[in-house]
C-alpha cells in the first residue's frame, strides 16, 4: 500500500455513488469520480475535495488513469446491469496494489410474482416476446438497449422510451427512429404514484424493466403496475448482487483515510397533523417534536404560540419551502438541523402535507437536500367531532369542499344517511343549506361543529334552512344525517320514459344499455358522446361514476336545451354541453379516452379520423340504423388500425296491447360496432 494517501477514486452511475461523494466531502476526503455521461456529472453538487472525470473508458484506459493517478482506493458504484464496466474496474484495479469494493445496491422491499409478470433472460429474448403483443409499451431500461426493441417494426411504433433529459440519451433515441411524442426524457426516481400516471396516461399496456435494486425504482415500477393491472417484463430474476454494504465500503474507507464518515443526514425534517389546533389535541410524539425543533415552519395559527430553537417561518407551501430549506442547507453547523412542518388536522387526510411531503421527497432523492424524512399524524376534525357527537365514521361517506369543487354534491349527499364534511368556510355551510332546501330535503339533520378545540368551540344541531343563516367566519365541519336516502341500483338502465324527449331522437333503453356496456368504461374515464340528441347516453353514464366527465356533443340546439334538462334533473353535473357538430365541437375538450356515436350527419370518417388523432388508443362505439351508415362500418377496420372488432346486429320487439291479446311490435334493428384504436403513429389511410 502507498505511504501517502491522497485520493479515493469513485466509479459512479448510481444515487449510491453520489451519496458516498457527498459524504467523503463532509469528511474532508478528497476523491475523484468518473461519470459516463455529461448528465451524470450535472447531477454531481460541486465541491473542492471532488473532481469529475466525464467519459466512458475501456479496460485498458480505465488500468491507465489508475496507475497515473495517486488512489488509495477503488469504489464501484457502477449500475448493477452494467457488469461489462464492473469486470474492467474489478480487472484494472487487479493489476495494482490498490483494494477495490464494489459498493452494492439496496436491493427492493419485495418482488411481485403473481401472473402478469415474466421474466427473460435477455433484451432480444424480451422483444421477441413482445412482438406477439399488442398495446403501448413503456421502456424503463435507457436508451443502451434500444436498438434491440427498435429493430422490430412491430414494437417501435408501440414504445414510449423513458430516459435522462441529457442530448446523448435523446440523439440514441431518435437514431432509432422514435419520435418526439415517444420519448419521455426526464430524471427520476420515479413513485408509484408517478408511475401509475404515466402508465394511465400513455394507456401502457406493458412495463419492460430491470430488475434493479430499489433505489433503482423497482419496487415502485412493480406496484404501479398492479395497480393499473398490466404486464410486466422484467429483464434477468432479481439476485442478491455481490459487493459491500454502504455502510461497509464507508468502514473500509475509513480504516483507509484514518477519517470518521459520517452518514447521517444533516437534517431531520418531520411534517406533522397537529389536530384542531389546540395544544391539548397534539398527539405525545408531535408535541415533542416541536418542543425540540431548531426551526418550525407552518401556518401562522399554527406556529404563533411556539418557540423554536432558532427560528419559526410561515411557509407551509413547496415553493416556499424548498428554497428556505436549500438555504439553511448551506449553513449548516456540525450538528444535525431538526426541521418541524405543521399542519392542521391529519396528515394523511385531506391534508396540504401530501403535496409537500412528495416534492420534499424527490428533493432528496435528487440530491438537492440532504435530508431524512418522517409523516407524523394528527387528530382529524372528523374523528373530533364523531367522538364529541357519540357517532362512529367508520360507516359514514366523508367529502370536503375544503378549498376545492365537488362536482354532483347533492346527487351524493341523496346517496347516504350519514355524510361527514370538511368546509372551507361560513360560505360552504350557506351553499350546504341552499342545496339541500333546493331539493326538498329540509328534514336533514346538520351537526355542526364550528372553531373546533379553540376557545370559542361551538357545536350546533342546524336545520338546512338555518344553515344558510350563519355568519361567523371560521373553520366548519358537520355531519349531515339523511333520512331521504336513496338506494342507489348496482346497474345502470334507466327507462325511455324517464327522460325529457320532446321530439328529439333517442337510443332506446336496450340499445343504450348493450352500447354503454360495449364501452368498457373505467373510473376517470373522458367520454364523448357524440350526437347526443337527449342525453339519454350520457346520463346513464354519468350516473356510473361521480369522477366519469362526459361530453354531450349535440350540434342542434334544441336537442342540446334538451339535455341541460336531462342534466338538470338526474343531477348530473359531470356532463358538459357542447353544442356544436363533430368533429369540429372537440376543439378545446380534454382528450378522451372513449368516444359513443350515435349520430354522424354522414360524417363519419370525419369524425373517426379526428378521434383517432386526439387519441390513438381509445375505444369506440358507434350506432348505426341507416344502410350507408351499416355499410361504411366494414371500411373501419381497413382505415384504422383497430384491435378488439366486434359488429353486432339487435332486434328489439315490444308486446302492444290490442283488446284481449297481446300482439309483437318490432323496433328498427340496430348495428352495434365497437373497437379499440390500437397502434400509436401509424398514418390514416385516407384524406379527413
């Protein structure tokens, strides 16, 4: 071994790797890393105790800048997956005296293996696979093994390709031919959450993924996809990779450099519930944690009454927070910093706090704060008020209007005999009032808790109509008891007469409900209905779900005055009218993901083809009763590319009464066509 210790030199590629340089800076080790990329070293914090190598280096380089460089040691924390560059370190650092750890990845919390995941050995295996597949695939594995995927026509149009925002990653990416719209150029880690929406957004029908570690992103990839039940493709089963612990190759450094490193965060960050507000209701756990914080940051009700050790902010926003704590970063002492960020009620119920805790979260794992984190909860103003009025929640709907809309309120309040609620004011009580008297339901008995755990605590037994008559302003809650519910049906099917017709045309009851069915409708689904006429569809659907938006697309004016009638009276209120002729009325809608036609005025490939570009992978039910409408319906399949095809034809007979007897009257028949947009990028084969 060398008499004079100078470097340790640090193969990096993962958060590991950048870890163990923030660490050895904060133990005064000068080190040097070696990055691949450009975007690797922008990752990197600048500091005077480390310099960066940019560059990919072969066996050969990697043994030369070792042996002119002065390294007490060698630290793989190289990808996982990449075990080319982990044999040239392990060979290079062979040929000299200097040790060599391989720094191992933490591997994930536990591995799904239920049905919809395979596992292969290999990228070519895992494309051939996916060949015989249909739907968007999303690649979570970079842009190195894209041309692999990229060499089957059968995949690349279907790829969306997750990788670092850096030029070289996007210039692999469009090499192969994927387009703008395919590349999802962006730094993780990446949450469930985040996951999910992705795969939700890009209708992803196939997550292909490493089995990496779990800062890796792994365990997070995995569970996203159960959620939104689709396959998974993993490359090579999970195994326990060979190497050192972080806190091992820490140990091994320090035998080394004859220096103490230290792991732990410089800061220690709690984001607590506080309850109502009063001290009193502060859970044991908060209580000390504020007692002993160096900074509190909060509400102002929440803060005015405590003293921290060093200061107290009104910041409780993630644009507020985050720069704050980035500063005070910069001037830390030796000891550790204890951060407390309160918030009212619970933390984990209706709360601000789930905002701030995942921005907090990426910041860290970005490496922008070096910070550990922990979500405290608190007594909610639900689970006060039930106990102060002997009432149980757990069988009781719980909403808030708290600083947001709540479409089809009454609709939901009709729903349920026991309803919880979180208000935003005096003014969500009034409009509470207003709409339960609006709909003749005054014999609703409204508790309502008002300043709840403050000096002025009231709680109130309120008629509908004596809600609309409070002044106070302040914080409210109440439960409403209803002795007006409604037993909703489990299946949707309401009956022609049920609604406003006038002289509209309508899809009648049986027509409705097979084509409503042939949707395949999900929760948030955005539903067009195009040529609306009464409405008819779009109630039903509507009713479905409250977090279903629907689109009434009705270019005759009275057909639309029509519906808002309908809407009116079903209570519908996540329907918008949209009266305009398709497809020019799809201008300014959000995108959606099924489309019912039932009236084109001829258009149809028109209108067909403006779905297909807003979404290429939506589903489509389309009506016909005319013979050039029936006939269009075989050119689809040969226009689109569709997946799913299905054209059914039904009769529908009704018994009319004539004296004693009960005579068969046949309706029109009508053809029902459903299928799937299924290929992402492929041009229509004729002119819109």
């Amino acid at each position: 071994m060398r008499e004079e210790l100078k470097e340790i030199l640090i193969f990096a590629g993962t958060t590991e790797g950048r870890r163990l340089s923030e660490c050895l800076c904060a133990a005064g080790i000068s080190h040097t890393i070696c990055v691949a990329t450009g975007y690797g070293e922008i990752v990197l914090k600048e500091h005077p105790l480390a310099k960066i190598h940019r560059g990919r280096m072969n066996r050969e380089e990697i043994t030369e800048y070792i042996h002119e460089g002065d390294f007490a040691a060698v630290v793989d924390a190289t990808h996982p997956y990449a075990e080319m560059i982990t044999e040239n370190i392990k060979a290079a650092a062979g040929e000299t005296d200097i040790p060599c750890y391989r720094l191992k990845r933490e591997t994930a919390d536990k591995e799904r293996t239920e049905g919809t995941v395979s596992y292969y050995k290999s990228d070519e295996e895992c494309a051939r696979a996916l060949v015989k597949t249909e739907g968007n695939i999303l690649l979570t594995t970079g842009c190195k093994e894209l041309p692999v995927y990229c060499s089957f026509d059968e995949i690349r149009s279907r790829l969306y390709v997750r990788v670092l925002p850096g030029l070289e990653s996007i210039r692999l990416c469009m090499d192969q031919d994927i387009k703008g719209k395919q590349i999802l150029a962006m730094q993780g880690p990446f949450t469930e959450e985040m996951n999910e929406a992705m795969i939700r957004q890009y209708q992803i029908k196939y997550l292909v993924t490493k089995a990496s570690g779990r800062i890796g992103g792994y365990k997070e990839k995995m569970e996203a996809a159960e959620n939104a039940n689709i396959n998974v493709c993993v490359i090579g089963r999970h195994e326990k990779e060979q190497g050192y612990s972080f806190d091992e190759v820490c140990r091994k450094l320090e035998d080394i450099c004859k220096k103490s490193i230290d792991q732990t965060e410089r800061m220690e960050i709690v984001l607590a519930g506080v309850g109502m507000g009063s001290k009193d209701n502060l859970t044991r756990e908060v209580f000390q944690k504020i007692e002993n914080a160096d900074i509190l940051l909060g509400a102002p009700r929440m803060i005015e009454k405590y003293h921290p050790r060093i200061e107290k902010k009104s910041f409780y926003k993630a644009e507020d927070v985050i720069p704050y704590l980035k500063e005070i970063q910069q001037k830390l002492s030796p000891e550790k910093i204890r951060v407390v960020i309160l918030f009212s009620g619970d933390s984990g119920f209706y709360s601000g706090c789930q905002t701030l805790y995942k921005a907090l979260w990426e910041e860290t794992e970005n490496g922008n704060l070096s910070a550990s984190m922990k979500l405290m909860p608190g007594i909610s103003s639900v689970a006060y008020l039930a106990s102060v009025l002997g009432e149980s929640y757990q069988d009781a709907a719980i909403y808030s209007t708290h600083g947001k809309e709540l479409p089809n309120l009454i609709r939901r309040l009709k729903r349920e005999s026991k309803i919880f609620m979180l208000l935003s004011g005096v003014k969500d009580l009034a409009m509470l009032g207003e709409m339960l008297v609006k709909a003749d339901m005054n014999g609703c008995e409204i508790s309502v808790g008002y300043q709840l755990s403050y000096p002025e605590q009231s709680i109130r037994t309120l008629t509908p109509k004596e809600c609309c008559g409070i002044r106070e302003e302040g914080l409210y809650v109440c439960c409403i008891k209803n002795p007006y519910v409604e037993q909703r049906k489990l299946t949707h099917g309401k009956a022609d007469t049920d609604f406003i017709r006038d002289k509209v045309p309508m899809t009648k009851e049986e027509i409705r409900e097979i084509s409503i069915c042939k949707l395949k409708l999900h929760k948030d689904a955005v539903v067009y209905d195009i040529g609306s006429g009464t409405g008819s569809i779009a109630v039903e659907i509507a009713e479905l779900s409250d977090d279903i938006q629907v689109f009434a697309i009705e270019r005759n004016k009275e057909a639309a005055d029509l519906i808002k009638k309908n809407i009116t009276k079903f209570g519908t209120e996540n329907i918008s009218v949209v009266t305009a002729a398709a497809p020019e009325g799809f201008s300014g809608l959000p995108v959606p993901t099924h489309a019912f036609v039932g009236g084109t005025g001829g258009r149809w490939k028109e209108i067909l083809s403006a779905l297909y570009r807003l979404n290429p992978n939506m589903r489509v039910v389309l009506n016909a009763v005319s013979m050039e409408t029936i006939s269009a319906m075989k050119e689809i399949s040969s226009l689109y590319p569709v997946a799913n095809e299905e054209v059914i034809q039904i009769q529908v007979n009704r018994t009319k009464r004539a004296g004693q007897h009960h005579l068969m009257q046949a309706e029109n028949p009508v053809w029902i066509c459903s299928f799937n947009f299924s290929k992402f990028g492929e041009e229509i084969q004729h002119e819109a």
